[in-house]
C-alpha cells in the first residue's frame, strides 16, 4: 500500500495515499472539529469548520475533502484558522433562532457545543429577517418534525436519506440565503416517499429535524385517574436508554427501565418481547406452511414499519412476499385491548396503550388505519426512546440508583429469541430456533446462528432443517433491502426466508434512539443485545410458558381465526410519487379485515 | 386539425423521444428538463414527476434543479415576457419608479405572471446597455429610457 508522509502542526505522520487531512490528523490525536461531515456518508467541504492551514495553498483547505500529499505541511490550529471558524460559526448562527433553552436538542446540539469548544462569545451578526419563519415548519408526518429556521444547510440528512436508505424524500430547494432542505413542491414529510425512518433526525446536528414529541399525551394520560395506563418496551430500547444517562452504550438495563416507567406511573409495565415471541410462533408457522403447501417465496419479515412503508412505495408487486404477522408492537396493542382487558376486566375504551420504540416509524405505523383490530386504535401513543428520557429527567430519576425491577403479567414474560430481534439479523435467528424444532422435533444442535449477526449490509446463510436446506438472506438499510428485491423481481432470489431491517444496525440504530448513534455506538447496543440473551433462562420463544397460556386461554392455535384477526395484517400498494396502476387496493387482497 | 392544431403533440413527440433516449439515465436531466421549459413555457408537475420516474432521479433533486435555476419555471408564463433591468445604472436612472408602475397596472409582483397569461414580469441585472438606461425589453423588444409615464403605453401593445 503506498503511503505519504506529511507534517500535521509539527508532527510527522504517515498515512495512506487518497487520505485526507481529517484522517491524518486523527491518527496522531488531532480532532479537527467538523460539523458537515459524516464518515462514508458526507464528505462535501460545505461547512468550512474544518478548514486548515496548507503550506503554499492561497486560502484555507477543508480538511474532510482535502487529500495528503507527500511532504505537506498543515497547521490546524493557527490564528488564522481559529478566526476562521469562529466567523463561520457566527455567519451560520446568524440566521439561525437564538432559542436554544427550548429547543428539544438543548444541551445535545452540534452547533451549541460547536460554539462552546471554539470559544465564541458573541455573534456580530444578526439578520433583521431570517430566512425561514415558525409558518415554515412542517408538522404534516405523525412521526418526524421538520424546522428549517434552524437547519444549517449541512445535507447531513439528505446524504442519510440517499447514501443509506436510497430513497432521498428531501433535497436542497431554492438558492442563497432562500435556500430550504425540503421535499418537493412545498410538500410536507407525510405527502412524500419519506419512510418515517428517522436516520435524518439521528444525524441532525441541529434541532432542524427531530421526532415528534408525544410526551404531553403520555402526561395527560397518566394524570387522569379514569384511564388505565399500559406501557409496552421494544427489545432495543433496554441496551440504549441508559446512554441518556450517561451510561456506555450497549448498558443491558431492562430492569431499571420496568423500574423507571412504575415510578413515571403507568399502571402496566409489560414488554414488546412477549409479542416478538408470539411473532415467532405466527410468523414460523406461517413460513413452514408456505415452504409446505408452495406459498410464495422468498417469505420477507414485517416488523420494520420504516421498510414496510418503503416496500409499499417502491415494490409494492412484490408485497405478496411479506409475512402478513403484524409487526410486535402492534400485536401487542391488538391483546391489551381484547386478551389483556378481558383478563383484568377493564373496559377497552378506558385502557391507554403506549409504547416504547426506538423507531420514528412506530408512530406512522401506529395510526395506520387498519391496524384497529381490538375495535379501537390497538396502540395510542408510541414515543421512542429520546421521549422517555425526557420524561424521566423531568422527574429527576436517579438511574444509577435505580433498582431492577421484573415486568407485570401477564404479557411481560419473554425469551432471548425476542431480545434479539433488537438487532439486524435478530429475527431471523429466533425464527430459525423455533422452526428448526417444530419441523425436526429435535433440539437445535447451537442456537447461535452466528453468520447472520453483525453489521455487514447483506449476510446469507444456508441451514439443514431435516431433508431441506433452508436458504436465508439478511439485509438492514433500505440500500441493502434494494439489492434483495431487485433479485426477486429479476427472478434470480432462491431464498426461502428474508429478514429485512430499515435501520442500519436494526432497531438499536432506529431513528429514536438516543443521539449519538453512530457505528460505535450500533456495535455496541450490538453487543448488549446478545449479551441480553445469553443471560435469558429461556432463549426459544416456542418454549415461554406465558405464549403457550395466551394460546391456551385466548388465541387457539397458529394462524387460527382468532390468531388472523388480532395478530395478521395487510398491506398498501402505494407507489413512489403516485399510486401504481393495475394493483389490488390491499395485499393479501381476499383479507377479511 | 392541421394548422389550427392547439394542442401538445408534436412537443410530446419530442419529450417522448427524450425520454426513450434517456431512460435511467441521470446525467440527461438538465437536457429533459430544458425541453419542457421549452416546449410548455414552465415545468408542469406531471411532467416532472415523469421525468423522476423515466430518468431514475429522485423527485426531490428534479425540483431541487427546478428551483435552482432562473431558466426554469414552475409556473405557466404570460404570453409576453417583460423583463425590467435592475443593474446598478438603471437602478440609478429610476428604474424602480418603473417597476413600480408595472406592478400597479399588472396586478402582480415582480417574478410573477398575470391572471390571465398576458404577461410574465421578471427583473433582471443589467442588459449590457447601459447608456440607454433604464431599460426594459417586452419579448425581447427593447425599450429604452423607460419612465413610470411610459409604462401603459408600452403594454397596451401586447394583447
């Protein structure tokens, strides 16, 4: 491999050729601070704080763009380059609204901390009339927030939206100081082919995009002595809520949340696991029926409701491939408002359900019309993880000293096969764990489906279940998912079973979780997640006792009636820009729903 | 229908061509969008979101190009353009009094088109003619030394 060897304020350093000045300086411990630039995703010198000195260079280089070159001299932190950056951050600011004791992103901001390293003790110039006014937010999605007044024109988001997901909903609209990052035609989130994924928001590093608050109705719910209050918990929520509170992501922190959400006052603390559970046993018996009786195949996971929006968009011919199991969240809402009331005896129009999500999406998914199966909306108020933080700082808990508590019955109950689900390839493995018992009727020689794991975009494996070798394929980020669909559509998938995540990482990197999520970050709730479910006593969902009792008490069997009407769904042709002619109005098409 | 022919078709030949020529291909969306503008006087909605579907580009970056360049139009244009110069020297020489006039008896803001399609109103930075400051061209017709007088005269030649 050639290299280069440059001097970095005074320091030596060798560095692969086609680095640039970024990469140097970081290997010899020089952070040069950046505020556009995301590694693999956004490198485009439009910011200018990471400007340096280059010896013979007329002006000052962006170092995120700038390559080495043998011999080089940098300064990255002389007197020029301090002036520099300090007017670039006072420009930025200056048309941007001095609000930040208000702002959801209020002691989390790029720009706020930005401004605090570098120094900078006033901002000279403020513009009388700022671009963009409170008239220009968009508030049209259930799920995210859009307020250009403080967007700083970074493309952090737009980069997100096309590199990884592929689909690019928002743009740079307009020029100059006119300029918007927007969807088109002055529409809003909710009117485009946003999938309500989120990674936007994630990469924010302003408060420009961010998750829609529905902490005021979890409030307000939890303050009316009429209503019965239930909170569900999304496996990746435990091994990243704890980061709000300064601990290392990755923390496994179930029982201090179950104890968190009983000091905040919900009536019901039970857990989404248990449903990640019933999903296994609908979802599997659903896949050996279909591998049994030549249902349609590759069969393709529908927990992800970000990826279900985007197939209904982009591929909505091959919606026939999805599992028709309703995604763990909303199985849960479907039970607490028949299975759960019943058992208790409360009146469904009295019980509030809320849940606890990693996802932005969860919202979009959760007032989806037909997802109403208990008679009434199954699932009221979903926040992510950010939300719930912000709720308990609001009540001072003391994480630390929290103690760990066990969730209510008696849908609180769950094994190491629902954790995972947490993480990209989670699914499939938990899947794969009860399939191959149900049909072997043996024991799975290692439960550890390990080729599956991890954060590599598509991962494949092939496993012996009796006389059949089942083909399955892994994919998390809707650029990843493409490449899967294009091979159905082109006829040349031989899959039997496909497990597809939205997010990158899974649900642990889902557009509510706690901001930073990066890389690092994913590895380690990565790692949480698995470390979850070595500890679980029971880690195959066809073998927790609370599943075998709800379909003893309540449910039948698999994909019996009872099992369709609450736990199955349908989905929508939607089309990209507009509704794709010669498709039915739902998929399966003859569903009773 | 022959010579009276009021419609679309012999442009939609061409758009069609276009996009048989560049389907899936991005690199040709200045050329298709050029040839909108060109064949319908603005960038009609439908035919941009056909553009996004035919070329494989994102909508949001067609309208991102749209919005970005003064050569593009997202609305329909008057049936005559008049541009009024706003550089430095017709500025000077008064040209506002004369913007002003021309948004009075239009009815509309600069950069805007008249309810019924008479005319489109843009300003614009220097002409390159200085010495006859301030100028205005209809159509491309120049008309110099304009005053806010003039201005009434000078429209009610374009029906």
């Amino acid at each position: 491999m050639a290299t280069v060897t440059l001097t970095i304020d005074n320091i030596k350093v060798e560095v692969e050729q086609g680095s640039t000045i970024l990469e140097a300086a970081k290997k010899i411990g020089i952070n040069i601070p950046t505020l556009c630039y995301m590694k693999d995703i956004n490198a485009i010198g439009a910011c200018r704080i990471c400007v340096v000195e280059v010896q013979g260079a007329r002006a000052l280089q962006a170092a995120c763009v700038t390559p080495v070159a043998e011999g080089m001299v940098v300064k990255t932190n002389s007197a020029a380059v301090r002036a520099s950056r300090k007017m670039t951050l006072e420009l930025i600011q200056s048309n941007h609204p001095q609000e930040c004791n208000t702002c959801l992103r209020n002691n989390n901001c790029e720009l706020q901390s930005l401004s605090e390293a570098m120094g900078l003790k006033e901002i000279r110039f403020v513009r009388p009339a700022q671009s963009h006014s409170k008239d220009d937010i968009d508030n049209s999605s259930p799920s995210i927030v859009r307020d250009p007044r403080k967007c700083i024109l970074c493309r952090r988001c737009v980069a997100v939206c096309e590199k990884v997901q592929g689909v690019k909903c928002i743009s740079a609209v307009n020029r100059g100081f006119e300029t918007i990052v927007a969807p088109p035609f002055n529409q809003g989130l909710m009117d485009v082919n946003c999938t309500m994924c989120g990674q936007c928001s994630l990469v924010c590093p302003t408060g420009a995009i961010t998750e829609v608050d529905d902490t005021d109705k979890v409030w307000q719910a939890l303050d009316d002595p009429n209503k019965h209050v239930v909170v569900q918990t999304a496996p990746a929520v435990r091994v990243a809520i704890a980061e709000e509170f300064g601990m290392e992501p990755g923390t496994v922190s179930t029982g201090k949340l179950v104890a968190a959400l009983r000091r905040l006052g919900f009536d019901s603390v039970m857990d989404t696991d248990f449903t990640a559970d019933l999903t296994i046993i609908e979802e599997g018996n659903e896949f050996i029926k279909r591998v049994t009786e030549g249902g349609v195949l590759p069969m393709i996971t529908s927990c992800s409701p970000g990826w279900i929006k985007y197939i209904e968009m982009y591929y909505p011919d091959l919606l026939a491939h999805l599992s028709t199991c309703k995604s763990p969240q909303q199985m849960f809402g479907a039970l607490v408002k028949t299975f759960y009331a019943e058992k208790k005896g409360i009146d469904p129009a009295n019980i509030v359900s809320v849940s606890i999500m990693p996802c932005t999406a969860k919202k979009f998914e959760a007032q989806r019309d037909e997802l109403k199966d208990s008679g009434y909306q199954d699932v009221d108020v979903v926040l992510t993880t950010r939300e719930l933080a912000r709720m308990l700082r609001e009540i001072g808990i003391d994480w630390e000293n929290l103690p760990e508590e066990d969730y209510d019955a008696p849908m609180g109950l769950s094994t190491g096969a629902a954790v995972i689900f947490g993480a990209t390839g989670g699914v499939m493995e938990a899947a794969v764990r009860t399939v191959y018992e149900v049909i072997t009727k043996e024991p799975m020689p290692d439960i550890n489906l390990t080729p599956v794991r991890g954060m590599e975009g598509i991962k494949e494996a092939t496993l012996k279940v009796g006389d059949l070798d089942v083909k399955v394929a892994v994919a998390h980020t809707l650029g990843n998912a493409r490449k899967l669909l294009d091979k159905i559509r082109a006829g040349e998938a031989d899959y039997h079973f496909i497990e597809i995540m939205c997010c990158p990482g899974g649900c642990i990197g889902g557009g509510g979780q706690p901001i930073p999520t990066n890389l690092e970050v994913r590895l380690k709730r990565i790692g949480g997640i698995y470390k979850a479910d070595e500890a679980m006593p029971i880690r195959k969902s066809h073998e927790n006792p609370a599943i075998k009792a709800i379909y003893e008490e309540f449910l039948g069997e698999p994909l019996g009636e009872k099992s369709h009407k609450l736990l199955h769904t349908y989905y929508v042709p939607r089309g990209v820009y507009r509704k794709p002619e010669g498709l039915p109005d739902k998929v399966p098409s003859g569903d009773h729903h | 229908m022959g010579a009276e022919c009021k419609c679309h078709c012999e442009q939609d030949n061409k758009l069609d061509a276009l996009f048989a020529q560049y389907k899936g291909n991005p690199n040709g969306l200045i050329v298709v969008m050029a040839a909108i503008q060109e064949t319908h006087g603005y960038l009609p909605k439908d035919l941009l979101i056909k553009t996004a579907e035919e070329l494989g580009v994102p909508l949001s970056d067609v309208y991102g190009v749209a919005t970005f360049y003064a050569a593009f139009s997202l609305r329909p244009r008057g049936r005559h353009t008049v541009n009024l110069c706003l550089g430095t020297a017709c500025y000077v020489k008064g040209a506002p009094e004369v913007q002003a006039m021309l948004e009075k008896e239009m009815g509309i803001k600069a950069g805007n088109t008249t309810e019924d399609r008479r005319f489109s109103l843009d300003l614009v930075r220097c002409l390159g003619a200085c010495g006859i400051a301030p100028v205005m061209t209809v159509n491309g017709e120049v008309y110099p030394r304009m005053t806010a007088e003039k201005v009434a005269e000078v429209l009610a030649k374009y029906e």
